[in-house]
C-alpha cells in the first residue's frame, strides 16, 4: 500500500513538473528532473529512489532509447554514418582532455585525470531523445548524427573504461582484449540477427495480418537484446536502441512504436527522470562545488568543442553543428556506471563522488531548455 501511495507521488510529481515547463514553453523532462529533486531525500524526503523504483527507472530509459532506434530512419543513419564516427570520436578525446586539465589544476594524479576524462567522455543520449521526440526534431539529421555518435560513444567509454580497469589492476590487462572480442562480437551478432529479422518479417508479413501480440514479441525482442548487449560488456541501452533500429526496418514499426511509447511514456519514462533527480544530494554537492564547476565548463566545453565544432567541419552549418554540441552534453546513467567503478576501483576517492554528480545533473538539467532554444532559433 505505501508504495502505490509514493508511486502515485512520483507520477504526481512527473505530470506536475511536466506541466508547469510546458507552460513556460520548455521541455517536461526538466520539470520531471527537478520535481524530482525536490520528492527525494535532499529537500522533502518524501519518497526515496528504493530499488523498486530503480528497476522501474532502468526499464524506462531501455523502452526510452528503444523507441528513439524505432524511430531511426536506417537510410539515413547509413548515410551519417562517417558523420557521427567522427563526431563521436571527438567527442571522446577533447573531453578526456579536459578532465585530466580540469583534474590536475586540483592537484590529483594523472590517473585519476584520466579517469574522469573518461566518465567526461559518455554521452547519456536520453535526456536529448526526450527533448528532439516532445519539439519533434528526433528525425533531423542533426538528431540522427546525435543519435549515431551516442552509440559509437557508448562503446568507446566500455573499451577505454577496460583499458583503466586493467592499468589500475594488475593482471586484468588480458580482460581489455576479451571485452573488444566481445563487443565485435555483440555487433556482428545484432547485424546478423537484424538482417534474419527483416528479410523473414518483410516475407512473412506480406501474407499474415499483424495482431496486437506484435507489440509483445517486439518488446520482449527489446528486453532480451538488452540483456544480451549488457552480458556482452555493451550498456542495455545500446542493445536496446539497437533493437529499435532493427524493428524499424520491418512493416510493422508503426504499430509497435504506438504500443510501447503508450506503455513508456503513461509510466516508465516519467519514473525514470523523476528518479534520477531524486538520486540527487545536494548537501554534499555544495562541499565540493568548486571542483564540480571545474567538471561542469570542461563536460561543455568538451562536447561543443569535440562534437559541436568538428560537426561544423563536416558540412554541418553553424547552428546544427551547435545542436549535434548540445545535444550531446548530457551525462546520466552511463556516466554514473563509469563513476561506480570507478569508485569500486579505488581511482575515484569518495570525496570526488559529489564533484561528479553535481557535474552529471547540471549537464541533465542544462540540455533540454538550452536545446529547444537552440532549435527555436533555427525555426
């Protein structure tokens, strides 16, 4: 019985903080965040992120980015391909970077610079989905590149992060090699599967009336990519966008596309940005400011940089090179997991935890109304 009364909170709170930025004409998400910030445990202490809501949470952001990949246009993902390679590779090295500058200028070691280089590095692409899909720019080929180049970011942080894994722990170092074998493998797997998909549906559907049990088959599709991309040392967010792409490319795309975002949007993606603010403590955030404003310019500055300006040099015109800049600033659960381990591994002290998340939030807060503007001045 309490945990329908907080759920009932927590969708009170989404469906509030929603309203209220759509009125001051900006993104709901930024109203779920802070909405959030203030249920949880820092301010009202009203409701917790317990694990159930976690669960919830991460069920969210997978249906989240599994609609974004239903969404993708293929065609034009192939074509942007060499686009968001380059972008995302930017986006990886100026910010590693900057945190190490960022890092050193507090005096901590090179490692540890490197470290938060890399948490700098990943790209948290749910905040940019739900922002593009609600202003309906999802399709550009501004959000296509963002897109494109969050994936390819996603598995460059896995292989740096084994990398550090096996410089910080001796004799770890063959485990770099055996997490690469596994995500070539994870990516052949998911092309191979995804041409089977498409050619056996597009035979198949031609002859049989689609029912509503599609939508279960695509969902359970979804869950079980997720899974496996997860076992593979790939985050469940890629498998999942993944499988979205694949589906898009079947007959019916629509008609699950409709089935899923009723279920995510009426429940699963509100949890999950209501609960990421509430993870939020601001308390220890306000000890380490100094250095989490230091993490923050160089987040900022290292994806308008390393994205936003290398965009430009790839035909990308000055204001959609700066939305590609924006879009890509968020950092959220990857982030997080990187900032984990991290702390698991003895490379990021405790003391620095607060740093980071200060830095993570602000650039979840910051994007959404930064990138409808940016849009609303393309208009």
């Amino acid at each position: 019985m309490i945990f329908l009364l907080q759920l009932s909170v927590v969708l009170t709170a989404a469906a509030l903080g929603g309203y209220i930025c759509r009125k001051l004409n900006q993104p709901a998400v930024l109203g779920q965040l802070i909405f959030g910030i203030i249920i949880g445990p820092s301010l009202l202490n009203i409701v917790s992120p317990t694990e159930t809501f976690i669960h919830m949470s991460d069920l969210g952001v997978i249906l989240l980015m599994f609609i974004a990949g239903l969404e993708t246009d293929l065609d034009e993902m192939i074509k942007s391909g060499k686009s968001s390679l380059i972008i995302a590779i930017g986006g990886v090295i100026v910010p590693i970077v900057l945190g190490i500058a960022a890092s050193s200028l507090f005096g901590n070691p090179i490692e540890e610079g490197f470290f938060i280089g890399v948490i700098l590095a990943a790209t948290s692409v749910s905040i940019t989905v739900e922002t593009l899909r609600e202003i309906d720019k999802l399709k550009t080929k501004q959000g296509i590149a963002i897109l494109g180049a969050a994936v390819i970011d996603d598995v460059i942080g896995i292989v740096l992060l084994s990398l550090v894994t096996g410089l910080v722990k001796p004799g770890a170092g063959q485990s770099f090699f055996l997490v690469l074998a596994k995500l070539v493998g994870f990516f052949i797997f998911a092309f191979v599967i995804g041409l089977f998909i498409i050619r056996s549906t597009k035979k198949y559907f031609t002859t049989k009336n689609t029912t509503q049990s599609i939508a279960v088959i695509a969902l359970i599709f979804c869950l079980v990519f997720g899974f496996i991309a997860e076992e593979m040392g790939v985050a469940a967010i890629t498998g999942a966008y993944l499988a979205g792409m694949i589906l898009s490319a079947t007959p019916f795309r629509h008609k699950v596309s409709y089935s899923v975002q009723e279920l995510s949007y009426l429940l699963l993606t509100p949890i999950f940005f209501v609960v990421t603010g509430m993870k939020v403590d601001i308390s220890h955030m306000l000890n380490d400011l100094p250095f989490g404003m230091a993490l923050l310019v160089a987040a900022v500055l290292g994806k308008l940089i390393g994205c936003g300006a290398i965009a430009k040099f790839l035909g990308f015109n000055k204001k959609e090179s700066l939305q590609i800049g924006i879009g890509m600033i968020p950092r959220g659960e990857v982030a997080l997991i990187v900032t984990d381990i991290g702390l698991k591994l003895g490379v990021v002290p405790t003391g620095l935890f607060a740093a980071i998340i200060f830095m993570i939030l602000a650039t979840t807060v910051v994007t959404p109304p930064f990138l409808k503007k940016s849009f609303e001045k393309a208009a």
